[in-house]
C-alpha cells in the first residue's frame, strides 16, 4: 500500500454515525460507526469505545484500506451467510429469523448476563424449528465447567463460538466434549493469532476484517490457518459489512455460511442494508448518501475525532 491517507485526508470527508437498533445485541441498542471516503470508496472505522488505541488502530488499518485500495478480486459470486439470533426471548425467534429469508443455518446468541441456561436452550430449540444447522456464540462469557454444561444441555451444534475466554479454556472444553470448537476473541484479540492452532483449540476460525486489519490481512491470515474459517462482520453498518463480503468472496476457500447478515439489526443504515437473498449475499460497491446518514451528536462526534487522530498516529509509516 501507497503512503496512507493523512489525518487531515480522513477528518475531510468523515461523519460519525448513530445507528438505531431494533433490540440490544453485544449490551447496545445504538451503534456508532465513522465513515470516510477515499479514492477507492467508502471505509469504516468503528472499534467499540471499550477498546484501546492500540486495538482501535487496526479497525482504523481496514477502513482506509476499503477507502484508499478497494477490495480484492473475488473468485465467487456470491457468499452464504447465517442468521443471527440476538439473546432474545425464544417467542421472538420466529420474527428475526424471517429477516433472513434462505438461511440454512443461525447462529444464536448465548451465556447473555442476566439469563439461564434453560433461556438459551429455550431460544435454540425455538431456532430448531425453522433452522436446523444450529451454532451458538457464547462471547467468551462460559467457565469451562459452564461450557460442557451448557454444550451437553443445548444438544449437536455445528460449533460453538468462543464458549470460553482464553485459549486453554478452549482446548479444555474441545477435550472434553463432542462440539466443534470456534476461536474469534482467542484469534482476533491475541498478539499471536496463530497461538489458538498451536494450542490444539479450536476447529474453526472466525474472522473479521475490522479487528484484523483489513481484507487482505484476513485473506493473509485464512491461508496460514489449517482449518475452515468462517468470515464475520463485527456489527458493521453497510460499508463495513460490504469489505467483508468482499473478503468472503475473495477466500480461495469457503465451505461454512458467514456472519456477513447483521445488516437486519439496524432499523436505519449508512446505505441499503445487505439483505441475503436465498440465505446469499453478493459483493457490491456500497452508495452513501451523505445528506440522508443519521448523525451522532456533537460531543459524540468530537469524541470520535479525537480518537481518529490518536489511533491515526499508531499506524505505520
């Protein structure tokens, strides 16, 4: 890549988003995203306000990536993806599942503070009953005594997403159990992302283009990594999910439905939302328009700013 983009380059055409959803996901009902334009389109910058510069910077890195290089060449046309099932209710199931016309698997929320087991057994054999390819995400929250637990209680799954937090955690949890073990946080949240593989914990990897860095550094990464991968979104608004789509379409290798859906959790995006057709999305060039995006509120949009810069003053060269 070409000497990056200026601070003063990305501040020109950058807006700092409120996203409105229609049910709290990851403990939130607003997500906030900035978005900036550059020669190649639009990127994304929009690493949740609890994590560092340091991490944030990397979210940062793939956002003027998409701006300033565009995405790679595809090598397919379109790209399944899962329906995602927040921590609700199992008698709201039906109602979010139909956002998501064609999925042949979901991926359920799980281990949600405040809830039981019996809750989230509840949501999944109410997702049973319309999908029957069933993962779960636990977002690290599970013990490893909790986990078996709960992956015994919960029935065969496809696998389940980061039960534990930490790496030997995972190795524990795919010892002692039948369900194949998914490694997010202990990949993208890790100095060595390749630590999980070593560790013999995990049988799949969840990728995302923000956290990682950029398209290319998932394509980079999915290629040093021995088993299948699977590419998620980390609750991006359309320009976000649009550079995971293009990594999707760009693996060599894409045997497992992505976490590219999430579009449907918003009630108003920075652009047409992705909507899966037939459980598939397709890779496209992302149209903002401008006068119409739902802004932040002054202090808010300050505050991202300022973050800008200080994480702009992090990346190399």
């Amino acid at each position: 890549m070409a000497k990056g983009p200026s601070y003063s380059d990305l501040a020109e055409s950058a807006a700092v988003v409120a996203l409105p959803m229609r049910m709290r996901f990851r403990g939130i009902t607003v997500r906030e995203v900035m978005i900036f334009r550059g020669p190649a389109g639009w990127g994304e910058f929009g690493a949740f306000p609890e994590y560092d510069d340091v991490e944030a910077s990397a979210w940062l890195a793939a956002g003027i990536e998409a701006a300033y290089e565009g995405p790679p060449s595809p090598v397919r046309a379109a790209v399944p993806v899962n329906a995602t099932i927040p921590a609700i209710p199992a008698d709201q199931v039906a109602e979010v599942i139909a956002r998501f016309p064609g999925a042949h698997t979901a991926k359920v929320k799980v281990a949600q503070e405040g809830q039981t087991l019996a809750d989230d057994v509840a949501r999944v054999e109410a997702v049973r009953e319309h999908i029957a390819n069933v993962r779960v995400d636990a977002n690290g929250k599970w013990t490893v005594a909790q986990a078996i637990t709960a992956l015994r209680a919960i029935g065969e799954l496809e696998y389940a997403e980061q039960p534990c937090a930490t790496i030997d955690e995972l190795a524990q949890v795919r010892r002692a159990t039948a369900t194949p073990i998914a490694a997010d946080e202990s990949i993208r949240r890790v100095a060595d992302p390749l630590r999980v593989i070593a560790a013999g914990a995990a049988d799949i990897a969840v990728l995302k283009v923000a956290p990682l860095g950029g398209m290319r550094r998932v394509l980079e990464l999915a290629a040093e990594i021995p088993i299948p991968v699977v590419i998620s979104s980390a609750l991006d608004s359309a320009v976000g999910i649009s550079a995971g789509v293009a990594a999707a379409a760009a693996l060599p290798d894409l045997g497992l439905a992505c976490g590219l859906g999430t579009g449907g959790l918003f009630t108003t995006d920075v652009a047409a939302p992705f909507v899966p057709d037939g459980g598939l999305l397709m890779p496209r060039t992302v149209d903002v328009d401008v006068a119409a995006l739902p802004r932040a509120d002054a202090a808010r949009t300050r505050w991202w700013m300022e973050r800008l810069e200080r994480c702009h003053a992090l990346l190399p060269g």
